[in-house]
C-alpha cells in the first residue's frame, strides 16, 4: 500500500529530508511564478536546475521555481486532490491514466508558443494523448543500456563487448575472478530490488509484458508459462548463485568505483562515471539470440505535464518555459555538464547528449550534434517502437504492477531454490500472478 501523508507533511519531507535542492529565489516583480516539481535529485538534476536558472535569468516574463525531492509522489498524491500541486511536473508519461483528472490539456500549446505538433516523434507523442486530448509534451526517453568496465574486460582477456546473455555470464565469470579480498570485484551488476533495470533485462529474453492485453480484449498477468521469463528468472538466479553479481543495492557507486564489469542502467548513471573517470564504455542490453529488439525501447517516457492546481496565466507561462527548453540555447562549459560548451545547442539536446537521454524531439534528434553521439544513434529503436516496460502502454496499474516486480525478483534470487528448473518458476511466481491478477480484478471493480 502506497504511503499516505497530509500535505504539510509532504512539505515538510521535502524541506527536511528529501529535497535536492530549491532551485531559486521567488519570482522577480512582474514575472509570472511557475512553481516545478520533479524527482530529478541525482547529478541529472544538477544539470536541470543549472538549465532552469539560466532560464530565469534570460525571461523576462516567466520565473520557474523548482523543487526537485525524493517526496514527489507522496507530494503530489496529497496535493493534487486540493489544488495545491505545482504547477507544472515531471512524470512518466504512462501516469496520465492514472492522474488526468488533475491534469490540464496542453492542446494550445501549439497556438500558444513555436512549437509544431509534427516536430515530434509520432509513437512517442502518441503516448501524451489520452481520449484524443494532450496532456504532455516530452521530455527525454529514458532508455536502459548496458554499462561495461574497459580496463576490467582487458585484464579478464574479453575483447568483444557480449550481445547474448551466455556472453554476459562468460564474462562475469571471467572478471569475478580477479576479485581480490582487498578489491572484491564483481562481473555482473544486477540490482535485484530495482524493477526498471531488471525488467529491461527480462523482456531482451523475449517475453512481453508482466500484464499484456488492452480494455477492450481484456488483460491477463504474464509470469507463468512463460518460458522467456523463466530463463531470465533461472539466468539472474545463477550469476547470484556463482558468486558473479553482489547482493548490494548500491550498483552505480560500486560500477564507478571500479568493481563492476558490466551492468545495466539508463543514461542518469553516466554523469557519475564521468565524474569518477572510471573507463567506460556503453552498448546496447543483450539478447539471447544477438540479434537486436528496436521494437522495445526498454525504458520509460517522462514528460512536462501542467496541473489543474496551475491558473490560466501560470498555465501560458509553463508552456513558454517548454518552449524554451526545446528552443532556447544550452550552458557554457561547466562542472555539470562535464567541461562541453552547449551554448550554442537547445538546452532539450544538452540535456540528451550530456546524459545520453533519446529524444523525441526531431529537431533535436536530426542535429548534427545529436546525430555525432554515437552511443545516441545506435540506441534509438524504430519509429514505432514504444517506450515500455511493465504493463502495455497506458494501463491503470502500470506502478502497482512495477513496484510489484521489484519484490518478486528480489524475493526469487536471494531465497528461491539453488539450481532452479522452470517448474521452480511456476511454483515460486504462482502467488506473484495472483497480485498481478488482483491488481486486473481491482481495474474492472
């Protein structure tokens, strides 16, 4: 059950114990006050609020007022419902579902601001509408990748960056062995309690969704007799089981510390190992054939959305600032975008090409500075590719059903059986199912 708090306990978390940072003062007289919040509180987030203040100090007309917690959705699950949210928000695209009765339509943006409607990538536009209104604009495609330790798989003798997951295994076998007592080292970096990394895994085995269908045909829960998803249950049970992948949760500091040969994350993780100058290098996840998926984009779709707590006149503001993003100009060499001069980029490619986020921007992609990151342009999947994971796209349980996988996996490899056979699957995941069946029942109820 998700956690309930008053709103000025939210307030207070936020201010106490949870809160990266406020990133500006209040508005200047005659500005109009965007109040912006996110759950952006990583090194990303640095480069966000260094973009939203040079922002602030270019307009004249618009002040945004950031706040960037780890208490976003106890703040927004509290407020929403009173009128007292921010006005504009962060959010996976896939939660307008669940919270578009709180959500303004933006379809005046494009008569609002420069902003075209076909600048955007179809199929990933698509996923800001719902019942034919627009409820948000995109801000960056979060897709999982695979992180490798270059300087780990030349002393392990591995030349070639593995495309199946026998080649994951071979190769964390053979960094595993260079651990020391002093310098435990790790091939593999899985980590099991982290439901986005391990579900972009799970699906490159071939299976579909956790819960597949749509409203019209139904949906059903997809755990058992599912033969992908039992190979990937038994394969992550066996790099624990060797001694190959740790039990710590805290992967992306033992990956920049040197300690991990290969792991998955999205594009967040890359200013960490920049700044720890580890020598890395990024590919796409695996498959059990080799050959690749561009059909799954195996991550999530985060977007601008503006509140029903925003008024008219913070409503228009908001959208300037997204226009902005998309069109304005980027930050000179700084610490937080690793020493690059973007001033003469948008501040949306910054954002892209500094954290190796996809874009659904198509001025932002087709740019040259874009298109020179090559990391940027072997990730991006088809044109119709959509941008998910846990549920088919869209559905009301897309968060039950993804906190839902965090325990499961979790719970299989730290305490299910040694040497596990696909009939282990069936038995151990039946009582998963069922929470997945409920949360359907729970739907149509």
């Amino acid at each position: 059950m998700r956690k309930q708090v008053s709103f000025a306990l939210a307030l207070s978390m936020v201010m106490t114990s949870g809160m990266a940072t406020v990133a500006n003062a209040a508005a200047d007289d005659g500005k109009t006050n965007v109040v912006f919040w996110n759950s952006w509180t990583g090194g990303d987030g640095d480069t966000l609020e260094a973009l939203v203040n040079k922002f602030n100090e270019e307009s004249d007309t618009v002040h945004v007022e950031m706040t960037r917690t780890t208490s976003f959705g106890d703040m927004l699950q509290t407020s929403l419902p009173t009128g007292e949210a921010a006005d504009l928000v962060l959010l996976s695209t896939n939660e307008i579902t669940r919270y578009k009765s709180y959500l303004r339509s933006m379809d005046d943006i494009w008569e609002n601001t420069g902003l075209k409607e076909e600048d955007f990538s179809p199929a990933y536009l698509s996923m800001c509408y719902n019942d034919d209104t627009l409820y948000a604009i995109p801000f960056q495609i979060s897709t999982y990748m695979m992180y490798y330790n270059k300087d780990l798989f030349e002393q392990a003798g591995i030349e070639e960056v593995p495309t199946t997951f026998d080649q994951w295994t071979e190769a964390a076998e053979k960094i595993s062995a260079l651990s020391t007592a002093d310098n435990p080292i790790y091939g593999s970096g899985l980590f099991y309690c982290y439901n986005g990394q391990n579900q972009s895994v799970i699906q490159r085995f071939g299976t579909d969704y956790m819960i597949t269908g749509n409203e019209e045909d139904g949906f059903e829960a997809n755990l058992l007799d599912n033969q992908a998803f039992a190979d990937a249950m038994i394969w992550m049970k066996n790099l624990y089981d060797n001694g190959y992948n740790p039990q710590e949760t805290d992967i992306d500091s033992m990956m920049a510390a040197g300690q991990i040969g290969l792991m998955t994350n999205g594009g967040w993780l890359k200013g960490t190992l920049d700044a720890s100058g580890v020598n890395y290098g990024i590919a796409s996840l695996p498959t059990v054939t080799g050959e690749d998926q561009k059909e799954y984009a195996l991550g999530d779709m985060s977007s601008f959305m503006i509140t029903t707590s925003a008024t008219d006149e913070t409503a228009k503001a908001a959208e300037e600032f997204i226009n902005w993003w998309m069109t304005g100009t980027g930050l000179e060499a700084c610490e937080t975008t690793q020493d690059v001069d973007y001033s003469n980029v948008t501040p949306n490619a910054e954002w892209s090409i500094s954290m190796c986020y996809l874009n659904a921007y198509l001025p932002t992609v087709n740019s040259k500075e874009y298109q020179a990151v090559d990391v940027l342009v072997d990730l991006t999947p088809s044109e119709t590719a959509q941008v998910q994971m846990f549920t088919a796209p869209g559905t009301l349980f897309y968060s039950d059903a993804a906190s839902c996988q965090g325990d499961y996996v979790e719970d299989w490899v730290f305490n299910g059986p040694t040497d596990p056979t696909y009939d282990d699957v069936q038995d151990f995941f039946a009582d998963y199912q069922a929470d997945l069946e409920d949360y359907i029942a729970d739907y149509y109820d």
